[in-house]
C-alpha cells in the first residue's frame, strides 16, 4: 500500500494475525463494503458514498470558483486548511506519456465542459509541481483560458524549512508566488 514501508506492512499484518476472527472478518467486511459503495461525484469526481458529494451540494461554497486537482487526496488536504470556499474538480491522475496517460484518460473533457456551461469565474490549479504536474496545469490553462481566468496556486518553502535545504525550483517559486507584507 502506497505511504507503508516494508515494516509497517509488517507490523500491521501481525497485528491483524493476533486480533480474533470475528474482528478480522468485521474488517475484511468494512473493506469489501467501502470498495462497493464508493464511487465518484458525478460532477467533481470526487470520492463520494453518493451519486453527488456533499462538497458539489453544498450550497454555502462559492460556486463560481473551482479548484482543479489530481486526485480525492489533495480535496482533502485542501479541505484541513479550511481556506478554500469554492468547489473542485478532480482530475483522477495527471498527463504522463511515459505511464501511458493522456488527456483523454483524465477527467479533462468534463473539467471544460464545466467551465464553459457553468458561471465558473476562476479556476485555480492545485496541482503538485513535477514535469508531470506542470505538463498537466499548462494543457488545462490552454484549454481554459478562452473562458475565464486560471491561476496556479503558489509553492514555497514549508513552515519551518531552511533556505539552505531547499531545491533551486522550490525557492524560485517561493520567489513568484511572493506577496505584500499585511
């Protein structure tokens, strides 16, 4: 599983070795039972129990602003800082000819179709930076900017990092994306 090395799988396989039968059934079961029940937003294709997420029928988030992600992680890390208002699109991967993804395999067609038929007035890219992230944000502002105004979010350094250990891109995107001192 993605995020658990060698012995943290190994832990939590023993760990589930000496647990009773009936709670290792009860968690085999949760899983089986989520794996059927989720699926994607219709509109956002956020991970969703229901055919539209709660965030798509929330009728408080500013709906004339959409924020483009790779994937349901990022939605919810977006969602712990309690900053962003408006709805999201997620994307289910990024542009990657080397893995065999393209365009036509993300929901990119649905993302334009949403702009155009909707009173989308920003859509602000959140996508990692990485050759793929960056292959991904620039086709989608090309293909957006006819219909309304696109923006990336800015990348930095993190709360308690040294200049020092940052990357030669890091710090030159901390340099961009600076602003007016409150």
């Amino acid at each position: 599983m993605p995020g658990v090395g060698p012995k943290s799988a190994q832990r939590l396989a023993l760990h589930i070795l000496k647990r009773p039968q009936p709670e290792v059934q009860a968690l085999a079961q949760a899983l089986l039972e989520a794996k059927s029940q989720v699926g994607h937003c219709s509109i956002c294709f956020h991970l969703s129990a229901e055919p539209i997420c709660d965030i798509c029928n929330a009728t408080s988030r500013d709906q004339r602003v959409l924020c483009v992600v790779a994937d349901s992680r990022d939605v919810i890390a977006i969602e712990k800082t309690r900053e962003y208002k408006g709805k999201y699109h997620v994307l289910g991967g990024l542009i990657s000819p080397m893995d065999g993804i393209g365009p036509e395999q993300l929901s990119i067609s649905a993302l334009v179709h949403r702009v155009t038929k909707e009173a989308i007035e920003e859509v602000i890219m959140a996508i990692s930076p990485s050759i793929e992230g960056d292959t991904t944000t620039l086709y989608i502002g090309q293909l957006l900017k006819p219909f309304t105004r696109v923006t990336r979010i800015a990348f930095g350094l993190p709360m308690g990092g040294d200049l020092e250990y940052a990357d030669e891109i890091t710090l030159a995107r901390a340099l961009e994306g600076r602003r007016e001192l409150e």
